[in-house]
C-alpha cells in the first residue's frame, strides 16, 4: 500500500512502507503447538519498563490458566503499549528468552511481528521515538484516562526502510551510542544517590552540634534553657492572640470571662532516651517552640480564576511551594479566615501522602508564596519567635524527622500524618545564636550539592535530547555511511541484503558529544 504521507526525508535507496505492509499486527495464536499444561510467560503492563525495551518475562502459568482475551505474542515480538500514559512514557519492548517461546499479556499491548530479527529491533527503535509518540497520542481514541492507540493507526503508520545490511549496522550504532548514554546516566544516577546521603549527613551533623564543636569553644550564648523559658513565655502571649482572632474577633463576639485558662501548658520532654546533646543544648517538644495548625475545608463550589490562593497539598513539593496547579478563594470572602493566611517565614508541610519519591513535602513559604490560604490537611507551623524559623526548618528535612513521620502514617491508600504526632516530635534546641551559626554552615556546605545536582539534572536533560537526536540521525540516514548505489528493499515477504559493508563513521558532532556526559557525571562524583 501506498503511504499517504512520508514525515521526512530519507536516502533514495531507502523506502517508505505502511507497517502492515512490513510486518504482522496482532497476530492470533494457534494452541496446537502446546499443551494445557505447558508454562507460558504472562506480561502485564507494570513488568515492562519504560523507555529502555526491558521486560519482566519472570511470570509464568499453565496455558490453560491463561484467559481468553489475552494479548498473544511469540520470540522477538514487539510490544507497543497503546493506552494512556504508558503509550506516551515509551513502554516499548522486544520480547527475549519467553518460556516455550510463548507469551501473554496485557490487552493493552499492540503487539508487531516480523520474520527478521534484527527488523524488530528497526521497529522498536522507531516506535520509541519522541515525536512518533507525540504523533500516535493525537491519533488516540476513547474516553479521557481510557485513550488508545488504535490499531488501524499502527498498521498505517509510515516507517522508513533501509536494505537490511544497513539496517543491522544502524541498528549496532544506536547501540553502541546508547550503551555509552546508559552508563553515563547510571554514573548520574550514582551521583545523585551521594549527593542525598551528603546533604542528610550534613543536616545530622548540625543537629547534633558537630558542624559548631569549634565554634562553642570561643563563644558563650544565651543556653538554650533561658531560650526555652522565654519562648515559652512568648508562646502563650501568641496562643492568646490566636486564640482570640480565631474564635472570637473573627466572629465579632466579645471573649468571655476566664477564656484565658483554657490554655494548656505543651508537656516537655523525656530525654532519657534520646541522643545526648551539648550542654548549652536541650530537647523540646515541637509544640513548645512553635504553634501548629492546619486549614479549613473551602467548598470548592466557590473556587474562582482569581482571589486569595489556596494553599493545598498539590502544591507542597519538597523544598518549595509550586503553583502550576492553582485554585483560588473570592477576595471579598476572606475576612473569616484571616487567621489561615501564609506569612513569608512560616513552616508548610502535606499532611497526606508526605513522602514521595522526590522527597518530603514540606517548605518555607517565600515573599513571593503570600499571601495565601491554608486548606484542609497541609499542616503550618509557625515558630513562636520567627528567628527559630530556619533552624526549625532545617530540623524537618533531617532523616530522623522522616522517620518520625514515616512511623506515625495512617491509613494505606493515602498515608496520613496527624498534627498530634507532629506536635510530639522531639526537637533539638541550640541557643539561638549557635542556631543562626548552623544554619549559615549548612546553607554554604549544601551549596555544593545543589550546585552538583543542578549539573546531573543538566546532563540527564541533555542525555534524553541526545538519545532522540540519535534516533532522528539514524531513521533519516544520517547516523552511519551508507552506499548510494545500494538496491532498495523489496517488501513482498522479504528484504533485499544490499551491499554490505564494515564501516561506519558515527554520527555527527552533536551525537559525538554525548560521550561527555558519562565523563561529567562521573567529574560531579569526583568533586563531591
């Protein structure tokens, strides 16, 4: 079949083809090769990984387990996740070492076969491709959350074809090229596991007194019993305060008589079980040295494109508010919660799902965060003196403080954490002007880090760029030499060899360039 239209220009001894016209889509099986109970491998879509062509083929069951409906597949198929995200994420394989040869899976797979070895591994290759996937998620069809790629797509879908002797050897460079990406990122990847195991030993260090040992011994602060004594002090003037805004002022009624008993000295802390500290240090509950609160359940019925911010879990990342994603409250209907609105300085943590695989969702909200407001299950602590604030923060990115939290989670679906437990958390407390020392040491140690970080997630950027720049080079003929004169493949069940050859060139500048991301990823372990 003809191709309607040919995305890019190809050598003239290359051809465009229809993929059914190249190769078989989803094919049916035939049982008669097997017995009932022969083991067959079972794939279903989280065992294939995305972007890299490996897959789980661990799982195995009796042929006669398998259900009608399963996707089928043989040796040297190539699967195609065709919904979303997994489409889009590149869930892409070439299916190797099947029990018996056999496999099924997921319904959710296209599944592409053909006679040549090495034009599955042309085929899977194309279809990884950034701007194929781009392409066939505008062709996908369905529901929102259920789109697929549809099969009468796949089999339309123009692929360009070399003789098979050049396709082997493009397929070897995009090898060769991509082995070189592979282990640069794994010596990125390596880098960036030290660096987190650098910036926690650097926050155990300064709250254990160790980053100021040298320090101490030319300088005598206020000890951090006096601190205690007048924070706590300062606290009940603030729970006052508070207190009366919240449910009194705010509502314009007059407080009553003895409402100021209502107040409950926080409990200190047993140390008998703790690390010890420096002599000038104490151990303080959390809620001795800052309040803690939590927002309100807005209706989101009232939700507008403009107003008051609302500050929800979605936008808590680790280390900084994010406002991509924003919802917000009518100005005019703030004055109730006035009491909930973020100040620059103050503490925020997700109460739900607080760890995440980027880190712990808590930040300080900056000038530019405020004014907004605190909404249900986001947690706020507001230091009873705001020159806690740093040190306090430093404290809740500790590893100990992640632990903590981690013990105290409820619930299965979505992890919880209570602001009894936050409230509990016992906090080291260094005078205030050895605080304000360990902040600015760990502030000009972890510079480092973050330094290096950026660089690896330069290079992890400019990695993938590099990766598809090969791909294009290397469907558009331009990764390795080849012959003008070679005869065009033939699509009528088989594929013209064409002259062979043994060299190969490379590619370009730009995809040469890529071998120096292994060498500045391993410079960053280096310089750590």
């Amino acid at each position: 079949m003809k191709v309607k239209e040919k995305p890019f220009s190809i050598p003239n001894h290359w051809q465009w083809v229809e993929l059914q016209d190249l190769a078989e889509i989803n094919p049916t099986f035939n049982r008669t090769d097997l017995d009932d109970d022969d083991p067959v491998s079972f794939v279903g879509m989280k065992r294939m990984e995305e972007m890299s062509g490996r897959i789980d083929l661990s799982e195995t069951e009796p042929l006669s387990e398998v259900r009608k409906g399963y996707t089928y597949f043989e040796d040297g198929d190539v699967l195609f996740a065709k919904i979303t995200p997994c489409m889009e994420n590149g869930k892409v394989a070439v299916a190797r070492g099947l029990e018996n040869g056999v496999g099924f899976g997921s319904t959710e797979f296209h599944v592409i076969r053909h006679p040549e070895e090495v034009t599955q591994e042309w085929i899977f290759h194309y279809l990884i491709q950034e701007g194929f996937r781009r392409d066939a998620k505008r062709a996908m069809t369905g529901s929102a959350g259920q789109k697929r790629v549809p099969t009468g797509y796949i089999e339309e879908v123009p692929i360009p074809l070399p003789p098979l002797s050049e396709q082997r050897r493009i397929v070897a460079k995009i090898e060769e090229l991509f082995s070189n990406l592979d282990a640069g990122m794994d010596d990125l990847q390596a880098a960036g596991q030290q660096l987190e195991r650098y910036r926690l030993s650097v926050l155990q260090a300064a709250v254990e007194g160790r980053l100021t040992a040298d320090w101490r011994r030319t300088h005598d602060p206020e000890p951090a019993d006096q601190l205690l004594e007048r924070t706590l002090e300062k606290r009940r003037d603030r729970w006052e305060e508070d207190y009366r805004t919240k449910r009194y002022d705010s509502k314009g009624k007059t407080p009553p008589d003895g409402w100021k008993d209502r107040y409950s000295e926080p409990d200190s802390v047993d140390s008998s079980e703790l690390p010890s500290l420096p002599s000038s240090w104490k151990w303080v509950r959390f809620e001795q040295i800052s309040l803690l609160d939590s927002g309100y359940a807005f209706s989101s019925d009232k939700f507008t494109d403009e107003g008051m911010p609302l500050l929800r879990g979605a936008n808590v990342a680790p280390g900084h508010l994010k406002w991509g994603d924003t919802e917000y409250w009518p100005e005019d209907e703030v004055g109730p919660y006035e009491h909930l609105i973020v100040e620059e300085g103050d503490i925020i943590l997700a109460m739900d799902r607080p760890l995440i695989n980027a880190g712990l969702k808590i930040a300080r909200a900056e000038e530019s965060d405020t004014p907004c407001l605190l909404v249900q299950r986001v947690a706020r602590f507001k230091p009873v003196f705001e020159s806690l604030s740093p040190f306090l923060y430093l404290t809740c990115r500790t590893q100990r403080f992640i632990a903590h939290l981690r013990e105290g989670q409820t619930g299965t679906q979505i992890p919880h954490v209570s602001k009894k437990s936050l409230r509990a958390y016992p906090v080291p407390l260094p005078p205030l002007a050895e605080q304000k020392q360990i902040v600015d040491e760990v502030e000009r140690l972890l510079s480092v880090a973050d330094d290096a970080a950026a660089t690896a997630e330069r290079e992890q950027t400019r990695a993938e760029r590099l990766r598809q720049s090969i791909l294009k080079q290397a469907f558009s003929g331009r990764l390795v030499p080849h012959v003008e004169d070679a005869a065009p493949p033939q699509v009528d069940g088989s594929v013209s060899e064409g002259p062979d050859s043994d060299s190969s060139e490379g590619a370009d500048e730009d995809v040469e360039d890529l071998l120096g991301s292994a060498d500045s990823s391993k410079q960053i372990e280096m310089d750590l």
